[in-house]
C-alpha cells in the first residue's frame, strides 16, 4: 500500500503520470522513528528496528475488521 500517491504533470512536455508515492511501512516507521528521536537515545540501529516493528503493528491493526480501514 502507497501513502501519498500524487499526479504530477511535467512542465515541458505537458505529460501527466502517477506517482504511486512512498510504502506506507515507511511511513509508519517515519514517524515512529520521530517519536523515538523525541524522547531521546542514541542507538540508532535498534531504534530503526523498533520503528519498522511498530509500521508492521499498525499496518496489522489497519487489516483487522473491526477497524475502519478509511
């Protein structure tokens, strides 16, 4: 799943094309990854890890039928 797809048209040549935009795990763990930058700390590697973890959870919670998937 994509978040942020967009059209986008070229200026030039007046071609339009989608742009599908970024993985919504990455996503997810972007932002994960702000919150853990927030509160401090210094390993990266694992903090990384965890964000991934997290993008998994929710994007696991958005799959379940009783969340609206809107």
């Amino acid at each position: 799943m994509k978040a942020y797809p967009f059209i986008h048209k070229d200026p030039t040549s007046g071609l339009t094309r989608m742009e599908e935009g970024m993985d919504l795990r990455d996503y997810f763990a972007g932002l994960a990854l702000q919150g853990m930058f927030a509160v401090g700390g210094n390993a990266h590697e694992v903090m990384a890890q965890r964000a991934y973890e997290a993008a998994d959870l929710m994007i696991q919670q958005r799959t379940k039928k009783d969340v609206p998937n809107e």
